[in-house]
C-alpha cells in the first residue's frame, strides 16, 4: 500500500513581491541605475526562495545591473559617453 506524501509546508507569512521585485530591478537595471538592479534582484531572489517560486526575475535583474555598470564603466573609460559629461 502506498503511502499519501506529507503535506507541504505552508508559505511564509507575510506578502509575496517576488515578481514586484524582478519586474523593478529588471527595468531600473536596463535603464539607468545598475546598483538599484542589483538590490532589488536580490530581494526577488530572497522572496522567491521564502516563497517557493521561482527566483528567475530576481537573477534577470541581477544580470542586467551587472551588465549596466560594466557598460557605464567601458562607454565611461573610452570617452564614449552621452553628450551632456562633453
């Protein structure tokens, strides 16, 4: 006879802006403040892992600021800025 698996565990009290999170740092660390990405990644990570969904947007977002910094600091190093640091 098989047994019935063990209920899960129930979720975390609180909110869940796992997504709210991964959408903001996703956006911010694309458009202007890679730093601000990277935090908010890790908070869609954090809740993602206290949740139990998946911590996709949190490492999107992650990435993507990573990405926006390393940008900066190349277009920064050879002089290729925006046209208002002239």
């Amino acid at each position: 006879m098989n047994a019935p698996y063990p209920p899960s565990p129930p979720p975390a009290a609180g909110r869940d802006r796992t997504t709210l999170w991964g959408v903001l740092g996703i956006v911010l660390g694309l458009l202007c403040c890679g730093v601000l990405g990277i935090l908010f990644g890790y908070l869609s990570v954090r809740d993602a892992k206290r949740f139990g969904q998946s911590p996709v947007l949190g490492y999107l977002a992650i990435a993507f600021g990573v990405i926006n910094i390393i940008g900066s600091w190349v277009l920064r190093s050879t002089g290729n800025y925006p046209f208002w640091n002239r």
